[in-house]
C-alpha cells in the first residue's frame, strides 16, 4: 500500500523490517532446534506470497514494467504448482533451498530495496541506477524461471526413475520417502 501511495520510504523501512524477520525468524529456528513440519511448509509459502505482492505492487505503482510481475507470477506459479504436483504424483518430498535460490533471493531483495530507495530520493544518479535496477530484476526473474523449470525436470527424472542416482538426492535440493 505505501508503494501506491508513494510512500516510498514507509514502503522501503517495511519491505526491511519484514526481509529481516523473516531471514532472523529462519535464523533462530534452526539455532534453537525449533524447526516445525507447519514452519517448514508455511515459511516458503509466505515467502511466495510477500516476494509475489511486492511485484504486484512495483508494477501497479508502475515502479517496474508489467512484464516482470508476470515472470515473477510464472516463476511462483511454477514453484508451487510443480512442488504440489510431485508430492502427489510421485511421493513424499522435501524441498530444501539450493545455494542458486538462496543467492538470487537475496540479490533479488537487495535490487527491490534499491528500486525503492531510488523512488524515496532525488538526483541525478536515480534516473542513471533506476532503469539499469529494472533492467536487473527483469533479468533475474527471467533467469530463475528457467533455473526452476530445468531443476523440476530433473527431479521429476530422478523421482521417477529415470535418471540414475546415489542416495537419493535429487542436486541437494529434494528428498523423498522417509529421512
């Protein structure tokens, strides 16, 4: 809401407040051995629906070209669909975040941070970093569309037995069966 208002500040130290609770509430459930089956379903779950709002809102407060919201749809479309269709098609499943997920996850934040920051001041570099930061997340989102596609085809060639295997591991991302 503060990105439609053009609040781009309140928007920027909300956006902040929640990317470091969420990464500080991760932080201590595994620090303190707190980790829940309901934690670990939610917490992916949430972070779809926060990462997928803020697009929503940059391209409808026309921060972002459209575009890039709908990448962004596909990429967590893709996400969920593809997980909920190998839970029921091929077993039990445990997704666990690989280094590429983690990485752009934490790029992709820093560029919706700078994209908003942008927003919030004046100068002459705003009108140099703006188009170059959309540039960059459209290019990220893009990427990360093609990186879950090809990783969900791979793990479905490894769960289905198609593609051999040692231990079970499907690229250190999913599991299956009992752990």
């Amino acid at each position: 809401m503060f990105l439609l208002d053009r609040h781009f500040t309140l928007a920027l130290g909300t956006f902040l407040v929640a990317a470091l609770t969420d990464v500080a509430d991760g932080w201590l459930a595994r620090r303190w051995k707190q980790e829940t089956l309901l934690g670990i379903v939610l917490d992916p779950l949430v972070d779809i629906v926060f990462n997928l709002a803020m697009f929503f809102a940059l391209a409808a407060a026309e921060l972002l070209p459209g575009w890039v919201f709908w990448v962004a749809a596909l990429r967590y479309g893709t996400l969920l669909v593809g997980g909920a269709c190998l839970y029921l098609f091929v077993g039990p499943l445990r997704i666990r975040p690989t280094l590429f997920g983690r990485l752009t996850g934490i790029v992709m934040s820093a560029l919706v941070a700078l994209l908003t920051l942008l927003h919030a001041v004046r100068g002459p570099l705003r009108e140099t970093l703006m188009p170059l930061t959309q540039i960059a997340l459209g290019v990220l989102i893009s990427a990360t569309v093609l990186q879950v596609v090809v990783m969900g085809w791979y793990n479905l060639r490894l769960m289905t037995g198609e593609q051999a295997t040692s231990q079970g591991r499907v690229v250190g991302d999913v599991r299956w069966g009992r752990e």
